[in-house]
C-alpha cells in the first residue's frame, strides 16, 4: 500500500502519523509523513 505524504506530496510505502495540538492541547489533526518528513519534524523537535 502506499502512502502519500501529507507534507511534500512523495509517495511512499511507508508512513508516520503525528498527531497535531491545538493551543488548547486537544486533538486537531492526524498527518501522515514519509520517513525523511518524518525524520526533519523529529529533528525539529529537538532545535
């Protein structure tokens, strides 16, 4: 099955789900993100 990554549009055959906070901390949104996506977000994390 592939995927295609919510962030830059490349297909995939695999996937990450983040869950995205409103300001409040509920729940807004699920994202699927490609494993380089995924990796630059978790890099962001880190600063």
């Amino acid at each position: 099955m592939a995927y295609t990554c919510q962030d830059c549009g490349q297909e995939s055959e695999s996937a990450s789900t983040i869950t995205i906070y409103d300001e409040q901390g509920v729940e807004d949104r699920l994202r699927l993100l490609c494993p380089e996506c995924y990796e630059e977000w978790l890099y962001s994390l880190k600063g």
